[in-house]
C-alpha cells in the first residue's frame, strides 16, 4: 500500500475525527407522558441483567469498545492483530487478501499444543493468558488480540482456519459459552502457522483493511536492532509488580521469578527475595511483594535506553530522527514514580501529492489505535498534531507531510482494552524528534552533518562500557572509558577528547540522560571522619557504597575546602566536642561526597550539613555546586547552610587585623555564585581571603562561633539508651564472669599442655613446611602462604591428646 493511500485514509480519519456524530436534540426534552410509559417503575426496582465479560466480544458494537477503535477500522484491527502474533512467533509474515479471505502466513515452529488446546487458545471466554505482564519493548499488551479476532468471526457470521504443525482446523466458536471447537480438516505439510478469516457484513474487508499490518511487517523487515535484555524491576511501581505476581503460573516460586526473569538478579536473587525464596510468587501479599521489588532496586543498575535498539531510518519514507531517554510515569497509588526508558522514532516525508498531513503510530513496531491525528493548517503553516493525549503545533510551511512515529518502551500506559496508548506520557520526547525529523525532510538527506563530540561520545558510550566492565560484571572507572572513546572521537571529528571535559560535564549530562551506571567508580578525593571513636574512610565510590550510618553518633557534618584545619581539628576534639562528623573533597565537591551526604540525609536520625570556604569568588562557586542540582543528580535532599567565608565577615576580620586581603588581578570576570549580591560580586572579581590566613586557633574560635547557634549534643530516645545500658553493663557483666572463669581453669596451662603432646607430630610436619605449602598455593591461587600454614594447623588431631579439659 502506497504512502499515498495511506495518507488519504489519515485524512479521513483526521476529518472523522473531529466531525460530531451523534447530534443532540437542541432544547428541553422530556420523555412524553403516554399510558404505555407513564406508570414504569425505576429499572432498579424491577429487574437487573448481568452478563460475563467475555460476551463483549459476540457483538460488533462490544467489539468496538474492546478494540477501542470504530467499527469503520475493525478490520484493520483484526488484521493488525494476526500479524502482531505472527511476526512475535517468526520475526516474519506474508499477508495477503482474496476473495474475502484474510491470510497471515508465517514460517515459524507453528502452535504448539493439541487440537483441543489450540481451541482454547482460540475461544472469547478464556482468560487473558500472556506473557506480556513482563514489561518488555515487544509487540502487544494484554495477551487480548486472539480474543477481537474470534469476535470478529462471531459477529459477523464469518469463518475461522487455523493451519499449524501438519494439519488444518476449522475453529467453531460457541455463541453461548464463549468457547471454541475445531474439526480437523486437510493435512497442512507447509512450515509454519496459516491464518485464515472470512468476515461478513459489515466488516468485509479491502485492501485499505491491510495498511496496520502491512506497517507492522516493514517495520519488522527494516529493524536494525532491538532490545535483547530482560524486564528490570526499575520498569514497576507496587501496584504492577504486585499485579504480576499474583498472574504468575505454574508454581513458580519467588525466587525462580527473580533470577530468571529480571534483568541482573541471577547472581543476587538470594540476598533479593531473602525469606521469601520458596514460596510461590503468586502466594505473596502486596506488602511482601513491595519488599521484594525494593531490594531488586536497590541492588540493580537501570537499563540504558539507548539499549532498547531502533528500527532505522529505511523502514518508511522520508527523513529520519531518534532520541533515547528515560521518561517519569504517573505516580503509582503507593506514591512512587516509575522511570521508563524510551526511544522515539520519527519519519516525515513530505509531499504536495498528499491532500493533508497525517501521522501513523507505532509502540514498539506494531501500528496502535489511537485517535492521534495531524491536521495541516494552511493559515498559520503549521501542522496540528492531536489526540492520545497529546495536543501541539509544528511550524511545517505550506506542504503536506506524512509523519510515522515509533515509541519503543517496555510500557506505557494505555486507555483502553483496545490498547490506545496515553501518548501525553511520552509528549516531550516524541515533539522535538517529529520537528528534527521534518527539518532534515526539508533540506533533504543531509550531506556532511558535522559531528560534535558529544554526540560522538553519547553513541559509543553504552558499548565501551560493555566493553571495559564485560557487560557490566566487573566495576569499571571512568578512566577505562575516556582511552576507549578518546581514539573514536579523534577519528570521527578530528578533535582531541579531554579527560576534564569528559568527566565533568559529559558523564554527568550522560548519567542525566541514560540513568545511572552503579557498577562505575571515581577514585577517592578527600575523607570522611566520624566522631567519638567513629573512625574514617576514603571518599571513594565504593567506599561510599559500603557505608552505613552508625545510629546516634552525630547529628552534624561539616564540609571542609581545606584540608589543612582537617587533621587540626580532630587534635582539638572539635568533632566529639560538637557531635560533628568532617568531609573534605578538595575544593570542589566529588560525586561521592555527593552521595555520602544523600546517604546520610536517608536516615531517620535528623542531621545538618555546613559548608565552610574561602571568601574567594571559587568559594561561593563550592557552595553552590555542592547545594544545588547538576547534570548528573538532582538537588540535595538537605539544605546545605553555607558558614562562610563570606565578604562582610571576611572585611571585619581584616579591619580587626586577624587576616590580611589579597588583591586579585585577573584578565576576565571570574564566575560568582548566583547567591552573592552585586556588590559583593564586584569586590570578590578583585578581593580574596583564604581560611589559611588565620592562625589554627583563630580559626577554631572562629568555627566555634559560628556553630554556635547550631549546637546541640546527640541524645537518642530513652528507649535506645535504656537498650544502650543494659547491653553495657552486661557485656560488663559478662567480661567479669569470662575472665574469672579462665583463671580459675587455668586455661593457659592446659594449652600448654596439650601443645607440648604434640611435639612429634609437628616434629615430622615442619621439615617438609615449604613443600607442603608451595603444594597448596598451586591448588589454589587465590590463597596466602598463611591460609595454607593454618589449614595445616586445622588438620592435626588435638582431641584426646593431654586429657578431658576442665
């Protein structure tokens, strides 16, 4: 079918669109009072009806609704529907029209199951049986498709043929029961599965019937790639993963759903589903399954979308954009909001041929229903682009164009049985691609479109990662990376990559973009010191990782620029003295600082983040970074209260001769932080006092004053302390008892005792130590001369040597 025709269908549904129906009767209208009517009773009172859901199906009228399209589009529908099923069982299908009869040919394994399983497959009473409940960016749905198909048959009087593994049946839906029978015909020695339907009045199709399936198969022809991975426990709130494992069958249990079936779970499905292991998925409760879903989270990377593969620019006419992104769901019932990774695909072809413009849609390559249409509007040169949610203008000129649009997702919310999709949910993606689109339609194939290295990186960052960490089994650092894409960048732009502008602006614009990446690592930039015994780690990624906040340790974190005042402050005790734990990150603020400061705001305890700097105008530059949102993350979850050094104070303390101001001279406005007034931001572009310029014990009077109005100690609930001194004074307790009882034992003589029973023995043993040693460090590599010195030990026999023990 030409684009053309397709185009002159896309004007008729565009004008049916906005055309009324169904005309109301204008003015007051009330029912006549006749004596035929005037003594009926509420239909309540009388009488009520009740019907199963499947019997929606028998009728032409329920079918529509179903369908969630007019009765002028229910053949397309059914056509769409065995192709869609086709093309998931061979990839392939040929679809052709004669004589009234619907063919989709396949060349797959064919159905498997007998003739009465192949009836129920085919029948409008069964449930929805599907594998589609796993979100995946695949074909269909709701399993429902076979169901419109059957009540197509059923409605019109039709016929429907079933072709598979060898024979041919003729299914024979019951009116009644809803279920189907099948009497077996001729031998069918042909590969594959053979589709044929009749439809009567009035839905006998033509050739215009063919164009959502005939989409279908040249999108599936021309794919180029496509989504190979599993369904990420990321793509579910509660409410659909709740709903997913009470449709589990088969007794398949929590665990076996979790390891097989979700995206980087195998190796963690233990530590995931913990005691809920062996129980069946579909046994547990929403709560339960809530906690399943939120461990799977925390211990799973999200999928890039750029993994969602494309179908390519050769499958419709015209020019072609892409963009892959993640986009937020609506907020489940729970709260949550759900990130979805999408890709958008747009053609635009455009052509004076064409009568108006129009615009085909497809999820995840299948053609959908939907009430979307464009409409040229010759005025204003543009082209209205509306319905499935969406309404908005494209400044198109004067031509016609045709737009063929592909959302690749693994969901998307849907408004009808018919599947319509919400297309709104995914509106700021699909516009910008359809206007690149048509903008590379207007100029034609672009020549020589000049490469920027950002875009070179974006399209080869997901697969050097690959690359580098083995498909994401080891954790990686972005240094690895930046030597992979640096050489693709060079020969692809001719420019040189730096490892500055890689790694701080596009990791982070590309973690905005395609989610995190958790198997990644940054070297460690500055430490984190816990007060009252607390200790201190690296600021490093996966030391962040590890960490977990001891309960009612501090209440306070001060974010140091300077290392120097760091070690001078745990020599005065400031941090006990203040319940105050100390970051430094050298000088501007590391992405595991960041995290670090996330983490410890998640906690129930209440803490306050301070920040001090130079009054320099990098100092304000810190501050700001550290407290507002980046490419790479959101906004602190915890206000971040800025100390200073600020310039009024910084021009007291020079005016009480504490410190000196330095003069700056610079050949360009130096960049202030947004917080900073003008007249401040003038003296900061040529005035700076560093921290460095006091003395330590000014300094740590200084500090102390401005924590002033922030102090307070850490005092836990009375219950935790109760808890507290009762387990001291029993450790206390039991330390008193263990020592007394040693001595009484006197264990030390025992030991020495049975030590000196085995002199022979180790007598024999320790001439041949080095042998016995280099032995077993060839068995196993992975062990310290140590481990195989203690196995030794382990394996001498002390049990009756030297007597009972007392």
């Amino acid at each position: 079918m030409s684009a053309v025709t397709i185009a002159a269908r896309l004007l008729a549904k565009s004008e049916a669109a906005r055309a009324d129906k169904s005309p109301k009767p204008s003015g007051n209208w009330t029912r006549p009072e006749t004596a035929e009517n005037a003594n009926l009773s509420p239909p309540g009172d009388r009488i009520t009806f009740e019907r199963e859901d499947w019997t929606a199906f028998r009728t032409v009228e329920g079918l529509q609704r179903r369908a969630g399209t007019s009765i002028a589009d229910l053949a397309a529908v059914v056509v769409k529907e065995l192709v869609d099923n086709a093309l998931d069982a061979a990839g392939d299908c040929e679809l052709g029209l004669a004589h009234g009869v619907i063919t989709v040919q396949d060349r797959g394994e064919g159905i498997p199951g007998n003739d009465q399983e192949i009836a129920r497959i085919f029948s409008m009473n069964r449930p929805q049986i599907s594998s589609k409940y796993l979100r995946l960016p695949t074909r269909g749905s709701l399993g429902n498709g076979l169901r419109v198909v059957v009540g197509a048959v059923v409605a019109t009087g039709g016929k429907l043929f079933v072709s598979t593994r060898g024979r041919r049946l003729e299914v024979i839906p019951d009116l009644a029961s809803g279920q189907s029978e099948v009497i077996r015909g001729d031998d069918f020695p042909i590969p594959g599965t053979r589709i044929e339907v009749l439809l009567g009045a009035p839905l006998v199709p033509s050739n215009d019937d063919l164009w959502m399936g005939m989409v279908a198969i040249d999108a599936a022809r021309a794919r180029e790639s496509q989504y190979i991975g599993k369904t990420s426990p990321h793509w579910y709130d509660l409410d659909s993963f709740h709903e997913l494992v009470m449709s589990v069958q088969n007794g398949i249990t929590t665990r076996e759903l979790i390891a097989i079936y979700f995206d980087g779970c195998s190796r963690k499905a233990s530590d995931i589903v913990g005691g809920f292991s062996a129980i069946p998925a579909k046994a547990l409760c929403r709560e339960e399954a809530g906690m399943v879903l939120c461990n799977a989270k925390k211990l799973t990377s999200k999928v890039n979308p750029q993994r969602l593969g494309e179908t390519g620019g050769n499958a419709f006419p015209g020019e072609y954009a892409r963009k892959a992104a993640h986009a937020l769901m609506p907020r489940g019932t729970d709260g949550s909001q759900v990130t979805i990774p999408v890709a958008v695909e747009a053609w635009a072809s455009i052509d004076s041929t064409y009568e108006n413009s129009g615009i085909i849609v497809l999820v995840n390559g299948s053609p959908c229903v939907t009430d979307a249409f464009a409409q040229r509007m010759a005025k204003s040169k543009e082209t209205l682009i509306h319905g499935g949610g969406m309404s908005f203008r494209l400044k198109t000129g004067n031509d016609p164009v045709l737009f063929h649009v592909n959302i690749i997702t693994p969901f998307i919310p849907i408004t009808s049985d018919g599947k319509s999709p919400s297309l709104g949910t995914f509106r700021l993606l699909i516009e910008p691609v359809m206007v690149r689109a048509w903008k590379r339609a207007t100029k034609g194939k672009p020549k020589s479109e000049k490469v920027d290295i950002k875009s070179v990186v974006f399209e080869n960052m997901d697969a050097e990662i690959a690359v580098v960490s083995s498909n994401r089994t080891y954790r990686f650092n972005w240094r690895q990376v930046f030597y992979r894409v640096r050489p693709i960048v060079a020969e692809k732009t001719g420019q040189e990559l730096g490892w500055t502008y890689f790694s701080q602006t596009l990791v982070r614009e590309y973690l905005k973009e395609f989610g995190d990446e958790p198997m990644a690592y940054r070297d460690s930039r500055g430490t984190f010191y816990m007060p009252h015994g607390g200790a201190s780690f690296p600021l490093g990624t996966m030391e962040v990782e590890k960490y977990d906040r001891p309960s009612y340790l501090f209440n306070k974190v001060l974010v140091i620029e300077k290392e120097g005042f760091f070690e001078a402050l745990k020599t005065d005790g400031w941090p006990e003295r203040h319940d105050c734990a100390l970051l430094t990150s050298k000088g501007q603020p590391t992405d595991a600082a960041r995290d670090l400061i996330d983490l410890i705001g998640e906690a129930r305890e209440p803490v306050q983040v301070f920040l001090i700097h130079d009054c320099d105008a990098a100092g304000t530059i810190i501050f700001q970074s550290f407290q507002d949102e980046t490419a790479a993350r959101p906004k602190r979850s915890l206000e971040i209260v800025n100390l200073g050094l600020d310039v009024k104070e910084a021009r007291q303390l020079a005016d009480g001769g504490i410190v000196q101001i330095e003069n700056v001279s610079r050949n360009a406005d130096q960049p202030v932080a947004r917080y900073v007034n003008a007249q401040d931001w003038d003296w900061l572009q040529s005035h700076r006092v560093e921290l460095n310029a006091l003395t330590t014990e000014a300094f740590i009077d200084w500090l102390d004053a401005k924590m002033g109005p922030y102090d307070g100690k850490v005092i836990p609930p009375v219950d935790h302390m109760a808890d507290h001194l009762h387990d001291h004074l029993q450790q206390r307790i039991r330390d008193q008892i263990t020592e007394r009882i040693l001595a009484e034992a006197k264990i030390d003589d025992q030991v020495n005792a049975v030590v000196a029973g085995l002199a022979d023995q180790l007598a024999s043993i320790i001439p041949t130590l080095a042998e016995l040693v280099a032995d077993s460090l060839e068995d196993d590599e992975g062990q310290h001369w140590s481990d195989a010195i203690e196995a030794l030990a382990d394996g001498i026999d002390t049990a009756d040597i030297g007597g009972p023990v007392t």
